[in-house]
C-alpha cells in the first residue's frame, strides 16, 4: 500500500507541537511538503520531519499545484483557513483544518460546499464549548451532502 503523502501549511506552533509530531509516527503517512510565510520555518521542518525528496514552500499555492500530495494540514492563522482549505480541495487535496473551522458559518458552508463539490474530504476538529454547540448542529444539512469529518471533544465552560 501507497503511502498517504502530507503537505503542511504553516510550520508554527502547532503544526511543529501537534500536527508534525503526531503524523511522524504513522508508519503509512509521509510528510512530503512544508509551507510557511517565513521560509526557515518550512525549512526547517523538513529537515526535522519530512522525507528526504521533502521540499519547502512560501507560498501555499506552490505546494497545492504538486499532484503528488494527497493531503493537506492547514495550520495557520485562524483568518485564513477558509480560503486556504478551500484552495485545497479545489486543487485536488483532502484537508484537515486546525480549528477553528473558519471565522464565520457563512465561510464554513462555503467550504463545506468546496469538499461537495469536488469529492474531497474536509476534517477538523474542536474544542467545545456549551455556548457554540447550537451553531454546530446548524452545519448538519451542510454535513449530510459534503465529505465533512468533526472530530468533537467537550469541554465544560471555565
């Protein structure tokens, strides 16, 4: 079996404390491609965790036009995991967005309807929080039609 070749975009806090360390111990994942506005961080990152042909990006459209990734962590800013994931599925990539989701639902069901639209899988995770859950369950009639994947941990209210 083929193994799942990963792209990572944004080499910060935690793809390097989450993501990168975590996906290095899956025997079937190999991380194929780094992505950071500050290249030394893509660099460096490969050096640490990516495979010897592993290259280093700056600009994420760079590593989305490499037909080889089959999938893409994003793990920048907040701000910008909407356009970036649905770059990513559009250019072929199933995705798995650090939380959160996206800054607004109207800009979650846009890319809930990009992962529709072109077959590929959406998956994130969450943290949450009592207050937020009713606008979860508002993704339903999105989730029913995409390739969405929640993975959900509770936590009561501090």
């Amino acid at each position: 079996m083929a193994k799942l070749r990963v792209g990572i975009i944004g080499c910060g806090g935690i793809a390097n404390s989450k993501h990168m360390s975590a996906l290095r111990k899956i025997d079937e994942v190999e991380m194929v491609a780094f992505c950071d506005i500050i290249l030394e961080k893509a660099e460096k990152a490969v050096k640490e965790f990516g495979t010897p042909d592993a290259k280093a990006y700056e600009d994420y459209k760079e590593l989305l036009k490499d037909e080889s990734i089959d999938v893409v962590h994003v793990c920048t800013p907040n701000r910008s995991h909407s356009f970036i994931t649905i770059d990513a599925l559009e250019s072929g990539k199933h995705v798995m967005c650090e939380k959160p989701m996206a800054k607004t639902y109207e800009e979650a069901v846009k890319m809930c309807e990009a992962s529709e639209r072109t077959g590929k899988k959406l998956s994130f995770q969450l943290v949450i929080r009592t207050e937020i859950l009713q606008k979860i369950f508002m993704l339903k009639p999105v989730q029913k039609k995409a390739n969405l994947v929640i993975c959900i941990m509770l936590m009561p209210m501090q």
